[in-house]
C-alpha cells in the first residue's frame, strides 16, 4: 500500500521511477532480554518498516544468547524475540539460521518453533528462500555455517549437536542449490564471517576459506551476509566481485574492529542492515542505531544472473 500510494503521487507529478523492488532487515546476535542496545534497535526497526514495505527479517543466528533455547515452550521465545520484535511492521516472516549459541542448546528447538510462531520460518538447518517482485528475483541461501567450522567438532561438551551435522552433505547441497539459480540476484547468508577482521579463532575464517567460499565463488554469488564477530564490515577480495559483508550486532557491538587486506569499511558501532534488490541494482545499507545508514554495499546489474553464467 506504502508503494503503491507512492507510485501514484510520482506518476501524477510525471517522475519516471521504477518501484520493483524486493527489501529485507538484516539482524543478527540479538538475544539479550532486551538489554543493551537490543530494545532501541528493535524499536528501530520497527519505526524504519513503517516508512517503507519490509517483505521479511534475514535472522542471521545468535538470536539467543547464551545457550540456545532448551525447548520450544523456553521462556526465552518471549523474553529475546516476542516481546523485543513486537511492532505492527515487525510482523513479517522472520527467516532464520542457526548460530553457534543455539548449537549449545537445543537445535531441533530452533527449527521446529516454525510450528510456534507463524512469523518464524526456518523449514530446515540449511535452505533456501525466493523473493519475487514484478519481474525482479532474489535467491537467499541459508547455510549452517557451525558444523562447517573443525573447532566445534572438537568441542563435544558445549556443542554436542555439531558432529551430528554432516558437513559434506550440506556442501554437496549448496553446490547444486546455487548451480540451478537463475534469479536477477544471489546472496549467501551464514552466521560465521569468511574474512574479517576478529580476534576469534582465526580457523574459523580459513575451514570457511576451503570449504564455503570455493562453492560461492565458482557459482558467483553477489554478496555473503554474516553476523557472529558484533561489528559492520565490509571486504572484497581480488579474484572475486562478491562482496563480504559483515553484520553488527542487534543488541551488543564489538567497538574495536579495524581494516584487514581488502577492508572497504568497518565501524564498530550496532544496528542493523537493509538489503534490497531492483533490476539496475543490490544494495545493502548498513543502519547505526540512530537510524543513519553508515555505509552502503552496492552492485549494479552487470553483476546479475545475466553475468554469473
């Protein structure tokens, strides 16, 4: 209605805009009852969908910090996402992944609270979602970076559920997930960063480096959207036109982030990202929690399905 509205005005006084246009939140690393920046940041959110028309939430892991949920009934539920995403515009369909705090409680519970609450999306660890709007696509792809990554292999005791996981199962899906897309756009989401400037394990970003990024790479994915290490960045590397975006937390930032070797912004601060895609362009603008869109991520047409193949 927002648009549509809109659209009638600027035909009125003749403007030639295009308004296909398919526009989603980014959040991620959220889960804090509501405490630190978390409450302001969803109000945020909610006030910034009320100016335009938010199709639905990407929920990049980490909504609960700091041992996942135990159940679908865990008071949780209410206390880091209910009660917190509780605006009218907020109401959409929330697409999530896991992230490394939720492999230390019940995972299943994560997926099946798709049966809880009708906004919350998650048919499986790892999948993927089409977004349409008069003639423009975008592709995301949802992977399960965790069981992706040795060191939480190793550590049986605080993540009993990862060796469960079978990695090569995943990777063989993704392979031929992103051989068959043939939208205008793809975009790969995980929670664990592939480059990044962090002072977490530094294996983390190399099991990726192997593993997941020759896959995005071959199929020439535009951009790769991650939360995990609380702070905005945003890298390219030589040798690909991808873009490596890094999304800050939603409720506790990690102020002390600096450029590494293909850096093309960093901030410290928290927020959130919106990610659009039209048929000229992708964008992703990073939001500060004063609602200031801090830097924007931006590919042109030439980087579309048209390209990629």
């Amino acid at each position: 209605m927002k648009r549509t509205l809109l659209t009638i005005l600027l035909a009125l006084t003749g403007a030639a805009v295009s308004f296909s246009q398919i526009r989603l939140f980014v959040a991620n690393d959220l889960g804090r009852n509501g405490y630190y920046e978390q409450k302001p940041i969803a109000e945020l959110m909610g006030r910034m969908a009320e100016q335009d028309d938010v199709e639905a939430v990407l929920a990049l892991g980490d909504t609960h910090h700091y041992m996942g949920v135990e159940s679908v009934t865990d008071p949780l539920w209410i206390t880091n996402f209910e009660l917190i995403y509780s605006h009218p515009e907020l109401q959409v369909p929330w697409y999530p992944i896991l992230g490394n705090h939720e492999y230390r409680g019940n995972t299943q519970a994560v997926v099946d609270y798709s049966q809880v609450s009708r906004r919350w999306q998650m048919p499986a660890r790892y999948y993927s979602k089409v977004f349409e709007d008069d003639g423009v696509s975008l592709r995301v792809v949802f992977v399960d970076t965790t069981p992706l990554i040795d060191k939480y292999h190793k550590d049986t005791a605080d993540y009993p559920d990862v060796a469960q996981q079978n990695m090569d199962a995943q990777l063989d899906w993704l392979d031929k997930e992103l051989a068959q897309a043939k939208e205008n756009w793809v975009v790969v989401v995980g929670h664990h960063p592939i480059y990044a400037d962090t002072p977490k394990s530094s294996s983390e970003r190399t099991d990726l480096q192997q593993r997941l990024d020759p896959i995005l790479r071959r199929h020439q994915v535009n951009m790769y959207i991650c939360g995990h290490i609380h702070n905005f960045q945003h890298v390219r590397i030589a040798g690909t036109r991808m873009d490596y975006v890094v999304n800050s937390s939603g409720s506790l930032s990690r102020q002390e982030v600096k450029p590494i070797k293909g850096t093309v912004f960093v901030s410290g601060e928290p927020g959130f990202s919106i990610l659009s895609g039209t048929k000229e362009s992708l964008r992703l603008e990073m939001i500060n929690q004063q609602g200031k869109v801090i830097h924007t991520v931006e590919q042109k047409a030439v980087a579309s399905s048209a390209s990629r193949r």
